[in-house]
C-alpha cells in the first residue's frame, strides 16, 4: 500500500474511533439521565433554557407541519363565537386566563406555564389552533379536546379565539356572563385582527 494511501486509512481509522468513542460517552451520559435521576421532573423547576427553547421550537414546527391538512371554515358566526366563549370559560380560562381574567393560581405550578392566549391567533393560523386544541400538546398539561368533544365543538372555540385579541374585558365579561349569543356580528367575528406593529 502506498504511503498516501496508508495515511488515508489510518487517519479513517482514528475518525470513526473517534466517533465511536463520542456516541459511546453520550450513550453513558444519557443512560445516567435516565437511571441515575440526573433529570429534575419536579414541574416546580423550570426547564433549563435549552430545554425549553428546543422543546418549543419543535412544537411550533410540529404543529404547522401537521395543521397543514386542516381546512378551516371560511367565516365564522356570531354564534359559534358565543359557544366558543362558553366552551373557553368552562375548560380554558382556568389555564389560560382572559382579558383583564387572571389563571387560576394552581396553572402557575405547571412546567411550561401555560401561555395566556390574548394573542394566539395573531401568533396561529386557525387551522393550527384547531391542530392544537384538537391534538394537545405532549409534555405540557395542554388536553387533547378531540378525545371529548366534537369537531364542532372545537371550531367554536377557535372562532372565540380569532375574535379574542379584540374584546375589552368588559365584551369579555358580557360574553362569560350570558348564555344567548351576544358576540360581534358574524362579518366582523370573521375578520382577520389587525396587525400587530
């Protein structure tokens, strides 16, 4: 064999040595993670910041992959809002809060915190925000509604939601307050929100 040809193969050696020694000490490394309790699971204790970061960057992408198939309806009525509303104050508020509607304080002792939604459909297409209500979220306390409710049902609640980001606390408490649809006319309940500068 020729001298180039020696060191080419004796270089490739060393690489894959290399790169067997770094997958066996990563191997050795997680296999303590997992059995040696290195990972803190308390939900009291945030995620670290790399943690977070990955996991919710990989949501996001997981949702818009998946939320392509999902074809939204093309206006909303006022009173799918209104039932959406109803739907939000029984399972969502407690969570997620409203306007001028604080969470419950045990939503606080969650890991991820979850977010208040104000602004979710300036931030989601409804077709992702039915993704999510629908699916859930896995690691996060974030149900899979589609287990319980109708299909209907969760286009209601993201109709609430597309007209969210533009209620006052006081429309907010008129709507958790009454059981006949009282929301926005249909044609403004089915219009885009205005950007956001």
């Amino acid at each position: 064999m020729r001298p180039a040809g020696r060191a080419f193969w004796t270089g490739f050696a060393l690489w894959v040595a290399g790169g067997v020694s770094a997958a066996a000490a990563a191997g050795a490394v997680a296999l303590y993670v997992i059995f040696g309790g290195a990972f803190d699971a308390a939900a009291s204790t945030p995620h670290l910041p790399i943690v977070a970061w990955a996991t919710h960057v990989t949501m996001i992408h997981s949702v818009r992959s998946r939320a392509r198939a999902v074809v939204a309806p093309r206006a909303f009525t006022a009173a799918q809002v209104a039932a959406g509303a109803r739907e939000y104050d029984q399972r969502c508020a407690a969570c997620h809060g409203g306007p001028a509607l604080a969470r419950a304080a045990w939503a606080g002792g969650l890991t991820p915190t979850p977010p208040y939604l104000l602004d979710a459909a300036r931030r989601w297409s409804a077709p992702e925000l039915y993704w999510i209500v629908d699916n859930g979220v896995k690691m996060t306390a974030m149900p899979a509604w589609g287990e319980a409710e109708s299909r209907d049902r969760i286009w209601e609640v993201v109709a609430f939601l597309e007209v969210l980001p533009r209620l006052s606390p006081g429309d907010y408490a008129r709507m958790r307050g009454t059981t006949a649809p009282t929301a926005p006319d249909p044609l403004q309940a089915s219009q885009p929100a205005p950007p956001t500068r």
